[in-house]
C-alpha cells in the first residue's frame, strides 16, 4: 500500500501507486479493485439516448421516470463488477454501457438493453469493456438457445438429431428436435413423431366425452389384459391366435348380450330363426319330455332306402326306420285305411313305418 488520501474531506482512496485498490466516495460508494461494494439508491432516469442517460453509481439501483424509453448508464466495465436495475417505473426503461466502445450482451456497442416495468435485472462485467445481463423476473418470451449443454446434453443445435430443445415461443407452444415433440398451449395437444414408452399406471381420458383412438396395430399375442371391477391375482386376458395366409376380421354385432366361447355353450338358452343347421355326432333336442317339445315346421327329408328318422331304443336293440314310401298304386299290399295310415314292414331285425303318399 503506497498511502491513503482524502479529498475535499468527502473521498478517501487507498492506492498502490498507480490505481486506486480502496476507494469511498461521498455518495457512501465503496469499491475494492474497481468492483462496487455493496451499495443501494434510488436514480431517475433521463434522455433517450446514451450521452442523456443518468450514470448509475451503486451496485442495487431502484429507477424511476417520467416517461418511457428514458435511460440510465452502467459504470465502466471491469470484470466482476455487478449492477443490479430495478425499474420501478411503470414502463419500459433502457440501460447503456457507459460509452459507445462498451458492449452489453454482444450487441452493437452503446447499444442499450431495455427493462420492463417491475422487472429486475442485473449486470456482471465479465472482461473490458464488456456486459451481460440475466433478468431476475422475466417472462419468456421467444427463447432460442443455440448451443451450449444441459448435464451433458447438447441444446440448440442446428442439426435436429443433435439438438433437444429447439423453441418454446411467445404463446407457451413447446417443440423439440424440430417439431418430433410438440406441445400446443392453446389446446394442451401434444403430438410425438417417435415412439412413446409410458411406465406406471396410465389414464386415457377423464369422462366418457373422452375419445381413444388407436390409427395402428396392437401388437403382441395377449395385448390386453383386464382386472375387472377388483384388483386381485385373477384378471382376463384376450388372446389372439397368429394370423395366416390373409387379415381375419371379427365384427360385433349391434347388440346386447353375452360373448359364448367353448367355455360357456351352456349359456345358449335361444338362438331365435336358422336359416340352416347341420349337425355331426350325437345331437340331442330338449331335456325333459314331459315339458319340453320339438316342433317341425317344415319337410323332413328322406324318400325311398333313405330313412328320414331313424329311432332305436334305450338298450340299442331293434332299430325303426320312418320313412316316406312310393305311391300307393306301386304297393303290392293293401292301402292303409283309418286314422293312423301307417304301413308296418318287417325287415329281418328292423321295423319300417312308412308313410304313406296319397
């Protein structure tokens, strides 16, 4: 330390010979190495331009006007200065550097930075003649980052495969790597180009106004699984067998009822009209003769050897054959007269009834 000097009994310096390393000022500024110290007021701002803008001297500046775009001035740049403007004024102001060589944020030298009403920005001087700035309350407006890392991930880059945020603009819609992930503020869309992977239990829609659709293919040979109304260790799972050859289709009919597998044929209790039927192996019609009935509506089939019905007995033994026979005038014996017009043949072990045609 060469000596200390008071001037006008209202500044004192500390010097080491050839710049000043301790220095207060009657305004109760204090700087160590030309960095401000601490210190705080109140500055109006003036003129719109940089030779009318007031100079700030404090490290906490709260900035009134009296109209917009009025202006104040930072100190001279040294690095680690910090200046803090809070603009109290009820419209924009704007900041300068302190001369026209001076830069804040690269941009054109003596060109200013504005501060919104209520907004609080501080300054950092990171090397001669040069400022950046970080808004303590901003709003986001248009946000273009382009280059740098977030943990090691690059932001902003050019090339869409590298970069992972790309744009957040002025009305909260939201994009990443060129639109593949997109949120819309206005309607809380959100589109992804890429597959989506959701882990946890995941809810599609809050009411039955809600719309799920699915535009692709449920993959997987059991894709879905369902609990039912309680959550235990029993759920139902639909499973598809591998398609061949050609895409299968099954419809469900516009109607209320059961789905009947091969596990529940029991639950057929009416099939209303068949067009057609067909039956292979033992095929049985009601289950109790003395209320259930079988009623045909139409003609048995069955003419000549071919027996339309064929009854056999509980025990298997004689079998009866009913059957239509040729005309009556081809019979060699008598016609059947009376109310049950039935011809009775004996046919070694087999009885035939044969029906008459008229």
């Amino acid at each position: 330390m060469t000596g200390a000097t008071v001037i006008n009994n209202s500044t004192l310096s500390v010097t080491n010979g050839s710049s000043n390393v301790f220095h207060v000022t009657n305004a109760g500024n204090t700087t160590i190495g030309g960095s401000l110290l601490r210190s705080s007021g109140s500055v109006t701002a003036t003129g719109t331009d940089l030779i009318g803008a007031a100079p700030l001297a404090r490290e906490f500046n709260k900035v009134t006007a009296t109209g917009a775009n009025q202006g104040v001035k930072l100190p001279g740049a040294t690095a680690g200065s910090v200046v803090t403007v809070t603009n109290s004024y009820s419209q924009d102001i704007k900041v300068y550097p302190v001369a026209s060589n001076e830069q804040i944020n690269g941009l054109s030298p003596g060109s200013p930075v504005t501060v919104a009403a209520g907004e609080a920005v501080t300054f950092r001087a990171y090397g001669t003649l040069k400022w950046s700035s970080f808004s303590n309350s901003a709003t986001l407006a248009n946000v273009n980052i382009t280059s740098g890392t977030i943990n090691g991930t690059s932001i902003g880059a050019t090339n869409a495969s590298t970069g992972k945020f790309t744009t957040l603009d002025s009305t909260g819609n939201f994009a990443v790597n060129g639109n593949k992930f997109t949120i819309t503020a206005s309607t809380g869309n959100t589109t992804t180009a890429g597959s989506v992977t959701i882990n946890g239990n995941t809810t599609l829609g809050s009411d039955s106004l809600d719309r799920v659709t699915l535009k692709g293919v449920i993959q997987g040979a059991s894709p879905l699984i369902f609990e039912g109304a309680t959550s235990n260790g029993y759920e139902t799972t639909l499973a598809v067998a591998e398609p061949t050859f050609v895409d299968k289709t099954i419809t469900l009919p516009n109607a209320t009822g059961t789905v009947i597998t091969t596990g529940n044929l029991s639950g057929i209790t009416s099939t209303g009209t068949l067009t057609s039927i067909t039956t292979s192996g033992n095929t049985t019609l009601g289950n109790d003769e003395e209320v259930d009935s079988v009623n045909f509506n139409a003609a048995i089939s069955g003419s000549g050897t071919t027996a339309a019905l064929v009854f056999e007995g509980s025990t298997g033994g004689a079998i009866m054959f009913l059957m239509t026979s040729k005309p009556l005038s081809s019979l060699t014996a008598p016609a059947p007269t009376g109310p049950s017009p039935f011809l009775m043949q004996a046919v070694r072990s087999y009885f035939r009834i044969i029906l008459p045609r008229t």
